[in-house]
C-alpha cells in the first residue's frame, strides 16, 4: 500500500523533523523524530521541485489522520478516503490508484498529475465564506470567486503549504474519508467538528508516475 510505501520513505530520509514550537492554530501538530539514516544527512537528495511528482503523507501524531495518504475526489481533497474513484493508467495499462499525485508548476500553482492538455488545478478559499476551502478545478473552469491558485511551497522540511499556511483535516466527510482544509484561522472549517491540524508531507514519486484523471462533482 502507499501508505506503508510513504512511511518507509520517511523514516529512510524523506523526511527532517521540525523544530518543536508553541502551538498557536488548530493546525499545531506533534513531529516524528529525526530520521537517522544517511538519506536524513543529504536532505537535498530527497527534495522535491517544481514540475516533479509527488505525493502527501499526513503527519499528526497519535492522531486517526498519522501517516493517512491523499486522495482527490469530486473535486475535493481527502484522507483516508476508501476509493478515490480516478481513472488511472502507468502509460501502457488501466490501473487502479487510490492516492492522489500532485505537482507544483513554476508559476506557484499546485496541479494533480495527469499526461493530459486539460489540467486540473487546485484553488484554495480563505475568505470569510470559503474559511480554507481547499479544491480543485478542470480545464477552463474557473476557481470560485475567492479562490486563489498560486502561493504553493515547499518548505525547508518538506512540507507543502499555500503561502505559509498548513492544513487542518476534519473527520466524518463522504464514506467516513477526513476532509482537508488549508489552515485559515478558523479551527473547525465548514461547520465541521473535531477538526484536526496536520502537516502534509511530500513525498517524490518514481520517475513515471502514474497518470489520473480525478472525478468531478455533476
């Protein structure tokens, strides 16, 4: 499974733990520890940068969303979603993929991956109304009126954030999957319960990672 493919590679180097800090948002998290393999010596070696694929492994200790993998479905972004539900092919073959692949572009915009001229985007909501809506769009169509599609990094760990921001998870979403939120000061987004905060952290794919068309809301 992926998720035991993602937790592997943390623990081999794909990962550097933060440095503990004093909670502030809903979004404070615990670390895991520092990896000690020669990987977590030569960070750089497990780096991802713009245009490479890869994928998101929540972080939130002694948590139900620890070590959950990302999935985009209906035009939103869940953990621990039991089918994502995308048509998947590695080039030659249908197969199935129950994670989501991502990619960021060099104009700061965060793309799910896909061999296909009709991409599909992420946007995030911050406004009063969206409170951290976090989903995406295909082709032409266009982001919400506050949507906001640009600002995506990497940070010197390994996470992903939009302009700074981290990410809140909240439970009992479609098929019990936890939705996610990008953390926009509001700790129980959408008239959500329970909500929980989490780093996303990256993980590179293989070199010819698999292609999906993810589904959308009719």
């Amino acid at each position: 499974m992926l998720a035991n493919a993602l937790t592997l590679a943390l623990f081999a180097g794909a990962a550097v733990a933060k440095p503990c800090s004093k909670p502030a948002t809903a979004a404070s998290y615990s670390t895991v520890p520092s990896p000690t393999s020669s990987a977590a010596a030569d960070p750089t070696s497990t780096i991802v940068r713009p245009g490479e694929a890869f994928n998101i492994l929540a972080l939130r200790s002694a948590s139900p969303i620890h070590f959950a993998q990302t999935s985009a479905a209906l035009n939103s972004i869940f953990l621990n979603l039991p089918a994502q539900n995308a048509t998947c092919d590695d080039g030659t073959k249908p197969i199935e993929q129950n994670y989501a692949t991502f990619f960021i572009a060099d104009d700061g915009s965060l793309e799910l991956w896909r061999h296909s001229a009709t991409p599909q985007w992420l946007y995030v909501d911050r406004s009063g109304m969206g409170q951290g809506k976090l989903g995406y769009t295909t082709g032409a169509q266009p982001a919400p009126r506050n949507g906001e599609r640009t600002k995506w990094e990497i940070d010197q760990y390994g996470d992903l954030t939009f302009n700074g921001a981290g990410f809140i998870a909240c439970p009992d979403s479609i098929d019990g999957a936890w939705s996610v939120w990008v953390d926009a000061g509001v700790v129980n987004p959408g008239g959500n319960k329970d909500c929980l905060g989490f780093s996303a952290r990256t993980v590179k794919s293989a070199e010819t990672a698999n292609s999906c068309d993810y589904s959308q809301q009719q």
